[in-house]
C-alpha cells in the first residue's frame, strides 16, 4: 500500500495509486478449491447437471438446517426467487417497499404486473419505515416487501403487526442478510416467506443463485413446483411456472461456500472494526452500525457522507477513492 501524506500525493492529483490492485466491493469469496473441483467432479461423473439433483437437495438441506427453517427453495438467482414467491403468495395490485433498495426489488413486482408503492425508508438502517408504511395502504394493497438492506434486519416486529391487521402477505428481500439475525431468531423464518441471494457478490455466494425461505409447507410445495415450469407431476403442470432451477455446479459452489460461512464472517468483522476504528471522529462521516448482539454477516462497510461537514461530497469522495484503485461504490 502507497500511503498519502499531502493532497499532491493523491492519485486523482497525479500521484501513485494507494493499491497497485484494483480492490471491489464484494471480491468473491472461494472457499475450499479441493473441496470444490471434488464436487464438481462426482457431478460429472454422475452427469446430472441440472433438475434438482443431489447437490441442490442437499444444499437445500443445509441452508434449512444453518437457517433453523423448516423449508429452502433453492433458485437460479435472487430474483427469480422474489419473483416465484411473488407469484405464489397471489401478490397483486399495490405492493409496498422501501424507496431505497436495489433495483431489482421494485423490478420483480413490475414484472409480474404489480405497482410497487415506495415508502420512506428510517435514518440509520435504510430500512422501511412501518409509519410510512401504514400511511400507503389502501384498498389496492395486497402485500408488504421489506428489504434487510445491509443485512440489518427491518423493524419485523412492526411490520407483521401491518400484515396481520390488514391482512396483507409480508415478504422479505433478504439479499444482503444470510448470516444475520433479529431478536435471536435467524433472518429466513420472517414473514410469508425471505429471499436470498447467493450471487458471486455475496459473501457466501454459489456463483449465481438464490434461495426462498419460508416455514410454511403448502407455500414451499407451491414454489418448488413453480420453480420448474409449474410441474406437480411428471406430466402434469398445477401453476403456471418459469425455469427457476438452479444447477449443480451452482449447488457445489454454495455448499463449498458454507463450509468457510465462519471464516468468511470473521474477515468482514475484523474489516468492520478496523474501519470502525479508523474513521471514528473524522469530521462529517457517519458510519453504519451492525448491533452485535445479534448474528451479522459484516458484508458491507456503510459510510453516510454530509457534504458540508466532511468539506467533500459523496460522489467526490467515490472519485478520489476509485483512482487509488478502492471502487468505493455510491448508494
């Protein structure tokens, strides 16, 4: 690392970038390479590559059983997987979500004909605000998404109070939160149903992929079945479906990645407290927190920059940054 002690010494100024390696947000994490060409290979040598084979049932299996839910459905991406529980909870008309989130989240209700409302998102967490919420239902509302931006949990317990007095479906994005908890109680047994991404970004990640989590039987049957073009028999479609399936080798890398989930999880703290610690007292920087009582994936190092504090905007800062070769990305 090229340290900077004077203004000349910055990159975007001319000078050496601090890293000679360009350092992203979300570098894929490998786990076992061993472990993983082993898989791959008694995938080949089966040379059953897709259809919910072994590797899929048993990475199902496994998320179920490190989530402490009773049901893991697991699909080709995450939004594919917002996408197939959308449909099967019958969500329609207005759906109401945080005006803050990936795009991918207000995309998933549009593409199934939905209106998504946005709502105010609480300082701090970005997550929903349940006032804002509560102020958006009408007669057209027939469901709530929250999204653990983050992978800080929403105020759920608010939330399903909603749901239930107005009788809306409540599902989660959990994109950002596997590894995390709320009140002691793993994020995936929220709501009608959580959705997880597992994409090469994520810190636990099976290359491409995703996951839903409920604890509702009928509700999991229903998705597995609209996950395969709607297949309840060999034959014999009960719902209109998509092909949602992960593959194999898909399956392989998640399994592989849960192995080192703990490892992964110590690194991002060990990061979070080092920034923690390095920015502390610098002038208009506020950092986001994770509550550490409960269980965190420490994924992502939030910064909230107020311009007139710091002496510097956020999408300055983001330039400065990305010529010493940190892809800082703005939010």
């Amino acid at each position: 690392m090229n340290t900077k002690s004077y203004i000349e010494d910055l990159a975007i100024l001319g000078g050496t970038p601090a890293f000679a390696d360009h350092l992203h947000v979300g570098r894929p994490n490998i786990g076992s390479r061993d472990n993983l060409f082993a898989r791959i290979n008694d995938i080949f040598d089966r040379r059953w590559l897709t259809n919910n084979g072994p590797m899929v049932q048993e990475f199902e299996r496994q998320l179920a059983a490190h989530l402490h839910v009773k049901h893991c459905v697991a699909v080709c991406n995450g939004t594919i997987g917002l996408e197939i529980a959308i449909r099967a909870l019958d969500l329609t008309g207005e759906v109401i979500m945080p005006a803050m989130t990936f795009i991918a989240t207000a995309h998933a209700l549009r593409w199934q004909g939905i209106k998504p409302v946005f709502a105010d998102v609480l300082p701090g967490s970005h997550n929903l605000d349940p006032n804002s919420v509560a102020a958006l239902i009408t007669p057209r509302t027939t469901g709530i998404l929250g999204v653990h931006l983050w992978g800080i949990p929403c105020d759920i317990d608010a939330l399903t109070e909603l749901a239930e007095t107005h009788h809306l479906k409540l599902l989660f994005d959990a994109a950002h939160a596997f590894g995390c908890s709320y009140q002691d109680q793993m994020i995936g047994n929220f709501g009608d149903a959580e959705v997880f991404s597992f994409h090469a970004t994520k810190f636990c990640n099976s290359l491409e992929g995703g996951a839903i989590a409920t604890n509702n039987d009928e509700l999991a049957a229903k998705m597995r079945a609209m996950r395969d073009f709607g297949f309840v028999e060999q034959d014999f479609t009960g719902y209109v479906g998509t092909n949602g399936k992960m593959n194999e080798v898909s399956a392989a890398m998640g399994l592989t990645s849960l192995e080192s989930v703990d490892t992964f999880i110590e690194t991002n703290y060990r990061n979070y407290k080092t920034y923690q610690q390095a920015l502390a007292g610098v002038p208009g920087i506020r950092f986001v927190r994770y509550d550490e009582a409960q269980h965190n994936n420490y994924q992502y190092i939030i910064l909230e920059v107020d311009p007139y504090e710091a002496g510097i905007s956020r999408d300055e800062l983001v330039t400065i940054l990305k010529a010493e070769h940190v892809l800082a990305r703005r939010y």
